[in-house]
C-alpha cells in the first residue's frame, strides 16, 4: 500500500513539494526562496530557527523538506537539524557558505541528508527532491521489513535507511545483535501469527526491574527473560522489547527536549502500542492525539508530502494526526491475528510510524533508567515501565485500550510526521501497523484487554485493542484507516471516561517532540499520576500538550487525582506515551 | 537606453564588480519577480551595512575578538557571495585571513577596502537599477526600439 500511495504522491512530485527554508540572513533566504519557486517547490521561509521549528511542531506533515543555514544566531543549525530529524524525521538539508569538511561532516553525523554550499545553485536545487523520495522508500522498506522481523530487525533496517546517518548506529549495531539473535524465530513474515505480547504495566514492571537487576548496559535478552521468569514470554519479545526500551531511553536522553519524560510512557505505549495509550494521560499527547485522531480520521492518505517517518514529528498534533490517520496501524497489535493483518496496514505507515516510533524507540531508553533510579514511584521501579501500560495508575489500566487505540492509532499512518529516531518510527510502524491491523480487525477487546491494561475499549468499546507489546514487527504501517481512533486518544478519550493517558501518550510523544512542552504537558502530567511517566514528557510535551490538551486534559486530570506523585517521575510515563503514541 | 543599461551591466562584469552568480539572479527574474534582483540587492545592501557599522563599532573598542569579527564577516562574505558582488566577497575573504592570523592592522587596512568595494558596488548597482527601470521592461523597449 505504501508502495502505491507512494508512488500516487509521486507523481506530483517534485511539484509542489512543500519545503522550509531557514536561513538568518535576509538575502541568502530570499535568494533561495526564489530559487525553489522557480523549482516548483512551495516555499515557507523563515529567517528564524526557533520560528522554524515552531511551524515544524505545529503541523508535521506540512512540509516534505527542510533547508537551513548553518550558521544562525538564535539556534546552531546542526541543532535545528538533530530537533528536526529527531522530532520529525523531516529530511533537512544544510546549507552553508562553509566549505570546510569539518561542517559537512558535523551535518552528515546529525542527519542531514545533504549539505550545499553557498552560493547556491539551482542546478543543485533541482534535485532536493530525491531526499524526500529517498525517505519515503526507506521508511516503507522499514516497515516492510518489520513485518518479517522483530521490530528490532526493522529498525535496524529502518534506521540504517532512513537515518541518514542520524539514528544512532550504536543503537542500531546494539539492536542489530539483539535482533540477530531473534532473528531466527520471527522469520514468519506473512504469517504475523505469533500470539502478541502484550506488555503490561506489570510485565514491563518486571522487565524492568530485570533490567535494572542486571544493569541497564549489560541487560541481554535471554536474562531478563530468566529473572522475569513470565511464563509463555519469549526471548525475542523480551529483545524486541528491550530495544525498544533503550531506543526509548536514548531519545529521552539524547533529545531531552522532545522526548523527555514520555519514555516511559512513551516506551509502554510504543510498544504496547494501546497500552502505553491509557497508562498515560499523556496531556500533551493527547493533545497530539487528538490531532492525531483527525488526522487518523482523516487519515491523510499518504500526503504528497509523502514525510511517511514524519509522524513523529512533535509537531505533534500534526503528527498525531499522522498517527491516528493510521490507525491501528499496528501499532499495537494486540491479536497476533491482527498482527498479521496490519502488517502493512498502512499504506502511509510510514508517516505515522515514524512519527510514533520515534518517540517510541527513544525516549524509553533513557527514561527508563531515569524511572527506574528515580524514584519515579509511580513510575520506575520497575515501573519505569509504568509509564508504560502499568502507570502507576495500574488502575489506569483499566484504561481501556482505547487508549491505546487512540494512542495507537493517531499515529499509524497520518501524515508523514516524522517522529525523530528514525528507529523509532520503524518501531512505531509496526507498533502502528499493529494497531492498524487490530483496529482494522480489532478482536473483541474485552479479550485482548485483559492482556493489556490498556484494555480498555477505547473506541466505543470497539478498537480497544489493547495494544500489544509491539515487539514484533508488527508493521507500523498505520492501517491507517483502521482505527484512527486509537491514535486519538481524544476522541476515544472522550468516550471513554477512563480514558487515559492513552492518548496521552501520545502527545506525550509528540510533545516531546516539539519540545514545546509547555505547560500544558506539565499539566497533563501531573494531572496523569498515571501516566506519571509522562511527567517527564509532560514537560516536554507541554508544548504540545496543549493542543491536544483538550482531551489529554480530561485524562490527565483523571489520571492526576490518582497519582500526582507519580507525575513528578512520570517524566518519563508521560513523554513515554506520546512517544508510543506516536508510534503508533 | 537599453543598450545603455546593457553597457553598464557588461562593465560591471568586466571590471569584475559582479560574477556569475549575479547572472544566476538575474535569471530568476521573470514576469512574477518583475524586480528580483533589485529587491535582492537591496536587501543586500541593507544587511550588510548592519553588518559593516557592527563590524566597525567592533573595530573601534580596540579590542580585537577576531573570533566575533570572523563571523560578521563571515555572513557578510555569505550575502556578497549570495548576490555576486565578486570585489566585495575577495576583500571579505582577505580580512576573514586576517582574523584567522590574528593580525589586527591588518583586518583595519583591509576593513577599509571592505566598505570601499562595498560603497563603490552600491553606487553602481544603484544607478544600474535606475536606468533599467527607465528603460522599461525588456519587451517594450524591444518594441518602441
């Protein structure tokens, strides 16, 4: 599907192309604006980074790529390009009157795609497409090959494509052995039958406390897999978790801005896919969510802009949207059945996924051993996972998977909104492909509820689906129809009074992103004790949060009275979910 | 009169105040950018005078932080090579070696031949806008020749 909306919003191309070009000098940019016109390219420019970013976040799937100036006095530009990359896994050229190989180097390891040099010539404009394209296909290959493998594998594949270099090769090289090993067992691509695992609050509980008994470096697969000692849990879920976890971690750590505290929430729900959704209230996801959950709604068919990985994008409600607009995307595929469905649910997948796996795949990492060592009562210990389907507000549990659903869903296939970590998003691919395929075949929730805490039915009862722990590969591609509400969290939110954080989590997820985290996300955090971990996003989400507040505010309160505590630790629920969300 | 706005345009080149990248603006002119290049130009100018004034307020203190200088400069040089005025951007590249040496008379001398190059451009520029906006846009002056 991918394959073929891709190739539709090809056609366009490169007319029309929306590009974003950065640049402090007045002259230079106007310059290049009219370059780009005369390429046919629709030009937004900004003399601003911060502005930039701003339009960025506000909607993801508004802009195909983005080129900025090295040098700028209010943001260095390689920054500009590491937030964009991370938040939302936009292509970004660099341009410079720097001929210097040292620069170009810098801007190749942040993830540019490419780097001209000034004067710029429209020869070299011509051409700026390819990047765009060049991504797209990556991240549709990601998915592709996340059906097949772990989602690790995926993101192994995935980030080597698409992260031009920005995904963390040491993470990709980590998963890479991880997977390597698992491997073996998901070699059953077409037949995605494998019984889902859905990682509940508790299971993640263990795992990390597995995980922190063994340390955080040292943790393999197979003893967590032991010292959890969880009947019927396979290595491979273990591994496909753990990656997902640390890339979870890394993007917390490594993007404290976006992805703060949602990696615990952000983890859980990414992998969960539905269950990080009601765990945390994500305010700042659901914000997102809610977005998402019109874009799921509307589930862009793969937009022109074709930024598949973009879902992530903090931009958050636009990214949302993406998310939502793939429903279901898988990302948490709760049936196994389901899983096999969504595989590929999404056409666009890619958009939403990245999105959703990007905040996924990072945060968590970091976040984990934050809540782990913080006391992130609610959250860490062993909770850490909290934030992920068990916050702290176990009771959220009840969330019912809509959230997850929504959380899920928003992301999946919406619009390109690139969520930063390119690994991320091939997580979120599957997690979204997951949920695209459960929303899409959606099994009687109440089943698949009691895996998850999620459970909830988010969607009137019906997409509640709760997402399974999306180890597997379950392709993000966002069924994107399937259940745009999972990923709005709001809508389903609203349904559900229970909802939680489930959507937040997604904001979470693209609140960190945007790292607009303003208040509002510190709101919904606090608010969602349980989703205490996203406390950490909330922050981060804040930004984003308040977009989607609406809805993540109701969760967020709710979640709040119970575990106000756990907000502070939450940072991690928080942001976790909207990470997870996102990935969705 | 044409012909006249040509003749200049040409010296201009010749006498290597512009090079090819102006060409390039100019060939982004068109009936939707009627006057790209002198809004390019303009704002050029407009810029880079913040910058020279910054540059010269810098110079001026005596205490010569040639790190802060290098990166006026540095986007200075950036917008010169932007619009083509090929002078200005070799003085630039001139006084940037200065500052990479650390030779603060030497980014003095040199800053004057910055703004001479820079004022001179300007006139130039200035008075080839104006004729060839009396002679009108190429078709009619095509035509009523």
């Amino acid at each position: 599907m991918t394959v073929e909306q891709d190739c539709v919003a090809l056609d366009q191309f490169p007319v029309g192309m929306r590009v974003l070009a950065v640049d402090d000098d007045q002259t230079c940019l106007r310059i290049l604006e009219s370059l780009l016109h005369r390429c046919q390219y629709h030009v937004t420019t900004t003399n601003q980074a911060q502005k930039a970013l701003e339009l960025l976040r506000e909607n993801k799937n508004k802009f195909d790529l983005v080129i900025s100036d090295v040098d700028m006095p209010d943001m260095d530009g390689f920054k500009l390009l590491e937030l964009v990359g991370l938040e939302m896994d936009l292509p970004v050229i660099m341009l410079s009157a720097h001929s210097d190989p040292k620069y170009v180097m810098k801007g190749v390891t942040h993830g540019a795609c490419d780097y001209l040099l000034k004067p710029v010539r429209i020869e070299e404009l011509k051409n700026i497409w390819q990047h765009v394209v060049r991504s797209r296909f990556d991240k549709n290959r990601g998915s592709n090959n996340g059906d097949k493998k772990d989602g690790s594998g995926n993101e192994g594949v995935a980030n080597s494509d698409q992260n031009n270099g920005r995904a963390n090769r040491k993470r990709k090289d980590q998963y890479n052995e991880d997977e390597d090993e698992e491997r073996d067992d998901n070699d059953d691509p077409s037949s995605q039958k494998k019984p889902r695992v859905v990682w509940t609050v508790e299971l993640h509980k263990k795992f990390v406390a597995a995980v922190n008994q063994l340390g955080f470096e040292k943790a393999m697969p197979k003893k967590i897999l032991d010292l959890m000692n969880v009947e019927k849990l396979t290595r491979e879920n273990v591994a496909s978790h753990l990656q997902k976890f640390r890339l979870y971690l890394k993007r917390i750590s490594g993007n404290q801005q976006a992805i703060m505290a949602n990696s615990d929430l952000h983890f859980l729900q990414m992998s969960n896919g539905l269950d990080g959704f009601h765990h945390r209230p994500i305010p700042a996801g659901s914000g997102q969510f809610h977005g998402g959950a019109a874009a799921a709604a509307g589930m862009r068919p793969f937009p022109p802009n074709g930024i598949l990985g973009r879902l992530n994008t903090p931009s958050g409600i636009g990214g949302v949207r993406s998310l939502s607009s793939s429903p279901s995307s898988g990302m948490f595929l709760q049936n196994p059945t389901d899983l096999g469905k969504f595989h590929h649910v999404s056409s666009l997948p890619l958009n939403h996924i990245d999105g959703g796996n990007i905040l996924q795949g990072l945060p968590m990492p970091l976040e984990f051993d934050q809540l782990q060592t913080n006391n992130n009562k609610s959250i860490i210990p062993g909770n850490s996972m909290a934030a992920f389907p068990s916050f702290p507000s176990t009771q959220q549990s009840s969330l019912p998977n809509n959230n997850s659903h929504l959380v899920l869903q928003g992301h999946p296939q919406a619009s390109p909104s690139a969520f930063p970590g390119h690994q991320i998003n091939k997580r979120l691919e599957h997690w979204s492909n997951a949920v695209s395929s459960s929303s899409s075949t959606l099994p009687p929730p109440p089943a698949q509820n009691s895996n998850s805490i999620m459970s909830h039915q988010f969607d009137d009862g019906s997409s509640s689906y709760s997402i399974p722990f999306c180890d597997s590969t379950i392709p993000l591609a966002p069924a994107m129809d399937t259940n745009p509400r999972a990923f709005y969290r709001t809508t389903d939110l609203d349904s559900n009074a229970n909802v939680q954080p489930g959507g937040v989590y997604y904001d979470s997820l693209q609140m960190r992103q945007s790292g607009n985290y303003g208040p509002t996300t510190d709101a919904l955090l606090s608010s969602n004790a349980k989703e205490g971990f996203i406390v950490g996003q909330q922050k981060l989400q804040s930004g984003f949060m308040g977009a989607e507040a609406g809805s993540l505010d109701d969760i967020v309160n709710s979640t709040m009275k119970q575990s106000q505590g756990d907000l502070s630790e939450g940072d991690l629920g928080y942001g976790g979910f909207s990470s997870l969300r996102t990935c969705l | 009169m044409q012909r006249q706005v040509a003749l200049i345009k040409k010296s201009l080149f010749d006498q290597g105040y512009l090079d090819e990248q102006f060409m390039e603006l100019e060939e982004l002119q068109d009936d939707a950018n009627p006057n790209f290049v002198e809004e390019v130009a303009t704002l050029y100018f407009k810029d880079s005078i913040r910058l020279i004034n910054s540059i010269d307020q810098a110079l001026e203190r005596g205490s010569f932080d040639f790190n802060r200088l290098d990166n006026y400069m540095h986007q200075f040089k950036g917008s010169s090579t932007s619009i083509g005025a090929s002078k200005v951007k070799t003085e630039c590249t001139m006084f940037r070696e200065y500052c990479r040496v650390g030779n603060a008379e030497g980014c003095l001398r040199i800053f004057q031949q910055v703004k001479k190059e820079h004022a001179t451009l300007r006139k130039k520029l200035e008075h080839y806008f104006q004729l060839a906006r009396q002679a009108g846009p190429k078709e009619t002056a095509r035509r009523s020749k």
